[in-house]
C-alpha cells in the first residue's frame, strides 16, 4: 500500500504558492469566501486540466471518488458543483492569469539554456490557432454563425522548452 503523497500533490509542490498568495491578494480573491478559497479552487481547476474533466458535474464526481486521497492531494473537501460555479464565475480571472505569467516566465528562465535541435542565435516561436465552440444561447456576445457561438484562442509556444509565453482569446466572428 502506497504511503507516500500522490504524484499531483507532488507536482503542486514545485509552484510557488508564495507568489499566488501574492496575486490573490493583489485582488483580494478571499474576500466574503467561506467554503473555497482561491488556492483550493486553483487546486481543483488543476485536477479538472489534468484530468480531462469537462464539466462541473464531472469535477464534482471524480473528487467524490477520491475520497480519503483528496485530502493527501493538497484539496480539503470535495466542492460541490454550485460552490464550482459560483467561484468560477465571482472570482477575478486575473489571479490565475497573472499566476500563469509568473510559471511562464519561470519556464523561460529554466528553459534558456536548452538545447535546440538547430544553431539559432534568437529564440523561435510557433502560433497555434485553435477554435472553441460555446453554446449561442449561454454566450449571445460571441456568435460565429447564424447558431453557433466560438472564440478563437491563439497561443505563441516557445520552441525552447516547448511551453505558451502568449495566449489571446478573440471573440466574435472568427475568421
């Protein structure tokens, strides 16, 4: 029987939580919440990514199931979904976004010495163009066609190391 922490818990352990202290206070992310603060909802959107989870009823089951093992994963209680929801749509995106600059320009640092497969003296890029669909009736302001709604995301991967240091969300009609 494994008696040692699980491989998320691990891998949480290598972000800077000091820095995301950092971010939510600079928006005051904690403020009027008592059931989920904004490191266990980061927690949980983690697990969801990681996962492959695509909606709150799926969050919600595959906490559930953990059980006993959530709590070794860094994450309290299993949050229900209306908890999910209302933190999801209350909280300011701002503290994930700036916590994600702050990993990616960690990531460049540890990445600038890498070796690429080809003598570059600048560093290289790839663009990634990716549609979402979304549902007209829930996101009226981001119509595609006459009956669908998408935004576009746009992401500049860094060759070197292989990580996004740009991500842009459009939205409306995408071309």
């Amino acid at each position: 029987m494994n008696q040692g922490r699980t491989v998320f818990a691990q891998l949480i352990d290598e972000l800077p939580k000091y820095e995301f202290d950092k971010c939510v206070g600079r928006y005051a992310g904690n403020k009027h919440v008592r059931t989920l603060p904004s490191y266990e909802h980061f927690l949980v959107l983690a697990f969801a990514q990681l996962t492959y989870r695509e909606s709150l009823r799926n969050i919600e089951t595959c906490l559930r199931a953990l059980g006993s093992k959530l709590y070794h994963s860094g994450i309290g209680q299993p949050a229900v979904r209306s908890t999910l929801a209302d933190a999801n749509e209350k909280r300011d995106w701002r503290i994930f976004s700036d916590f994600a600059h702050i990993l990616i320009e960690q990531a460049t640092q540890l990445y600038a010495d890498e070796p690429f497969g080809a003598e570059l003296e600048q560093a290289a890029y790839a663009l990634d163009s990716t549609t979402i669909d979304l549902c007209l009736s829930l996101f009226p302001w981001a119509k595609f066609r006459r009956r669908k709604a998408a935004i576009k995301l746009h992401t500049l991967l860094a060759l070197r190391g292989n990580f996004p240091t740009v991500v842009i969300l459009t939205t409306g009609k995408v071309h």
